[in-house]
C-alpha cells in the first residue's frame, strides 16, 4: 500500500501541472477584482508553478485605475470591466508562449543584390555582305548599382552558303573581344562595347586564306526570364559596325574576296547566372 502512494506521489511530481488562466491582485480594490475575476474562471491567486500576471488596482474618481506593470494605468468605468481587462491580459499571457512555440521559423530572405553577373548563348547574324552568321557568346560584368562593367566574347562562322561568301566560294570564321558598360533596369540590361574582331577567311576551292579584322563597336539590350533565384533566360539582341574594315586578299590568286563585314545584326537566346 505504502509503494502505491510514493509511486502516485513521484507520478504528481513529475507531471506538470495544468495551468489555468491566473492573476495576482494587489492594491485598494484587490478583494472584489479578485472575487469579479474568479467568476470569469480567472484563477486568484495563482497556482504554484504557473504563468501569472501582477494587477495593481484603485479608485481613481468615479473610475477603477488597472495597471498592468511596467505599463501605464488604463481607467475603467467599474468593476467588470476591469476584470474583462485582466481576463484578456491572463490568457493573453497564457496562450502567447504555446503560440510562439508553433509559429514556423522565419523564412529565409530572398537576396536582392547579386552583384555577378555570367552568361552565355547561341546567336544567329546577318551582316551587310548578305551572310548568315552563326555561333555563341560568352560574357560578364559585376554590377555596380545600375552601371555593370564587364567583357563579352562572341564567335562566329559563315558557311558560305549565302551572299557574297557563297558567290567567292569561302568560309569566314570570327571572333571578337568587346569591354563592355551596361545599364540594369531590373530584367532588362542595355549598353555598350568597344573592342576589335578578326576574321580568318579560307577559300574552298583552293588554298587561298587571309585574316582580317577590325575595330568594332557595339550596342546590345538583354532582357532576363526568370527561372530560378540564381538562373534566368535570356534573349539578347546585338548591332555591330566595324571601323574600317579589311576585305580579304587571296594568297594565290590576285582578288578581292570577303573579309571583315561592315556591320552586323545578331539576335539569340541564353542563360544567365546572377550571384554573389
């Protein structure tokens, strides 16, 4: 009998113990705010072990003065409303923690400023001597508030399969290197290169061959499609011109054929990576 009391003792003490809405009163009017408190189901005094909210109450003219340390005094007409006062301050005090204890973390914040900027793509051109280019761009900056300096590398090839290569029956390969400034309007990005290109030109009939090349600028507008936080698409339209350019001069044979194009318009699409 003795083992069957100190077990229900022990099993008492190691259970917390259930709390109920609770106040201590002090103060002129502490007996009757205690007893108005006691018919809302407000427990006073507390219960050991418990949550527990400390009121000072008193007269304060024809009103009750409620405090609620270390918070200024609210007055009230009478005594039921100081304890519908109290009331909502108890259980305020009493369900917040469990509240607290659900809430899910915060989540974490989306980055806003992703001052590197690396992208790439495939481009499609046409230029003045009637060709059709195609090739791929490389190309970065870091963001600097809306001013992003950086390079951009971009080659291509011309088949010969249209204009002026098709009719001297060569093939054109080109690559360029551009310093570039650009202006960031949040997706969309203009600006400006200034760089050289040259052209290696091969005949295929024969084993005539030539570089050309340039000094080149550039004006280009990108627009980003969001794909991810770090990730977009991006479509990327270009115009070169190129400051005096060299036509071609075959080795063997003594003619003009073509070389570096005067001006070129390019389009195509990419990805580009944004990060820190």
């Amino acid at each position: 009998m003795l083992s069957v009391f100190v077990t229900a003792a022990l099993v008492s003490l190691a259970t917390p113990p259930v709390c109920v809405p609770s106040a201590q009163v002090v103060g002129p009017l502490e007996a009757p705010l205690a007893e108005a408190l006691r018919r809302r189901d407000v427990r006073v005094p507390p219960a050991p072990g418990c949550p527990v909210l400390k009121v000072e109450v008193a007269a304060e003219g024809s009103g009750i003065a409620v405090r609620r340390p270390p918070a200024p005094a609210q007055r009230v007409p009478d005594l039921a409303t100081a304890a519908l006062l109290v009331e909502t301050w108890v259980r305020a005090e009493l369900i917040d923690p469990l509240l607290s204890a659900r809430r899910p973390p915060p989540a974490r914040p989306l980055r806003t400023e992703r001052p590197f900027h690396v992208g790439g793509g495939f481009d499609v051109g046409v230029t003045d001597d009637r060709a059709l280019w195609l090739g791929g761009r490389l190309h970065g900056c870091l963001q600097l508030g809306m001013f992003c300096p950086g390079v951009r590398l971009r080659t291509l090839f011309d088949a010969g399969e249209v204009g002026e290569s098709q009719e001297a029956e060569v093939t054109r390969l080109s690559l360029g290197v551009l310093v570039t400034g650009d202006f960031v309007w949040g997706p969309l990005r203009t600006g400006v290169g200034v760089g050289a290109t040259t052209v290696r030109v091969d005949s295929k009939t024969s084993r005539d061959d030539d570089i050309g090349g340039a000094p080149l600028l550039e004006a280009h507008i990108d627009y980003a499609f969001p794909l991810s936080e770090d990730w977009a698409l991006e479509v990327d339209l270009a115009g070169d011109w190129a400051l005096w350019p060299r036509r071609g001069r075959g080795r063997i044979r003594d003619s003009d054929f073509p070389g570096q194009s005067s001006w070129a318009v390019m389009g195509g699409l990419g990805v580009r990576w944004s990060g820190l």
